[in-house]
C-alpha cells in the first residue's frame, strides 16, 4: 500500500522530468481546502491533489471546487486502489497520475493530461500573492500604488489594467522568485510603511477638524 509520504518522495522528480523548470509549494490554503502541492512553471499554476491508497473520497467533491477556483491546471494523483474509479469523481479537465510500486520502486504513469481549467477564477488566482508581490507587478506596469486601499481593490486595479497574458507570466514568476526566508520581513515593511500613511491621514484630520471648530 502507498502512503501520502511515500508518493511525495518521488512525485517531485517525476514532475521535473515532465516539466523541466517548475517550483512546488507544498499543502498551500485555497478556500476551505489546502491544496496538496501546487506547481509553478514560466507560464502556468498547476494544482496537485493526492489520493493515496490510504485515502478516501469522502473530502474531494469540495477540494475540486476549491482547486478549480485558484489553478489553471489540475490533477490527482492517485495509487492503484483508486486508479479504476478515479475518473468518475474528477472533471473531464483534470489531468491524472497513476502511481504503482514495483520492486521496491515507484512508477508515476500519466492516465490523463489536464485541460486548461474553465472555472479559474483570477481574483482568486491572483489573490495567492502577498502585497509587496502585488506591489512589485504594479511597479511593472506603471500602476498607482494604492497604498491605502484593502487587497481586494488592488487586484481588481491591476486584472483591470493588465493584459491576461502578460499578468500571466508576472504572477509565475513572482511566485518562483517568493522567498519564505525574507517575505515575512517584506511583509512587516509594507505594512509598516502603510500604518505611517495612515497615522498621519488620521493626525491631518484632526487638524482639520479642530481648525473648523475655530472657525465656528
């Protein structure tokens, strides 16, 4: 019987031999689900659920929801126990993984290449970035910072403003230059400098209103 762990160990290089360049970012939120591994290529996001011969269905209706909300692809990736029955529970785009374990090694078969998602929604998509990562691909298109404005408003601004294809290939690479080592720290600076705009909006007002109250 495969296990989650031992399907992971070697998906991984089974995905670089299939795709060249990528990068994996493990169990990611999405919705009210987590995605098991999302993959990363110059010009797509991949989402990657894992049924082990461990697991049931019992979750998948609702992670297809999820994963057909955020990615522009999909697959499951399945071992032998789900693999005759995997096709009824899964869109006709998503693409699925065989795995099956033959002498003490782990061979991944492609049963089924996706189809380019119909349901993504890019709000959501584009949502995955951070925003010093919003910030740098409004940066690249000369797009006001909105720097006071909530997330939700800035990716509006920028799906608006951005050509699909070009924000496209923006948003992968932001995400394959995401460094966790250092994006918390970015994160605090941004934030930093925004609660300085706002603290001194909130001081200005203050003036204004006791200027007004001279005044009367």
């Amino acid at each position: 019987m495969l296990y989650d762990k031992d399907i992971r160990e070697t998906l991984f290089d089974f995905l670089d031999e299939t795709y060249g360049k990528n990068r994996i970012i493990e169990e990611k939120r999405m919705g009210k689900s987590r995605a098991d591994v999302v993959m990363v290529t110059p010009n797509a996001i991949y989402g990657i659920e894992i049924k082990s011969d461990a697991d049931t269905y019992a979750r998948l209706k609702r992670q297809v929801r999820d994963y057909n909300q955020y990615y522009d692809y999909n697959y499951v990736v399945v071992g032998t126990r789900h693999a005759m029955h995997i096709e009824e529970h899964v869109p006709k785009e998503w693409g699925i993984i065989t795995v099956e374990e033959e002498h003490e090694k782990t061979d991944f078969y492609i049963l089924r290449k996706p189809a380019q998602n119909p349901k993504v929604k890019w709000n959501k998509k584009l949502g995955m970035l951070w925003r010093p990562e919003l910030a740098h691909i409004q940066e690249l298109n000369q797009l006001p910072k909105y720097k006071q404005k909530s997330k939700d408003f800035v990716v509006e601004k920028i799906l608006e403003k951005v050509p699909a294809d070009i924000l496209q290939k923006q948003m992968c690479e932001e995400l394959f230059q995401r460094d966790y080592n250092t994006i918390a720290e970015q994160i605090a600076e941004y934030k930093r400098e925004n609660t300085v705009v706002k603290i001194t909006a909130s001081k200005n007002t203050k003036k204004r209103r006791r200027s007004c109250r001279k005044r009367l």
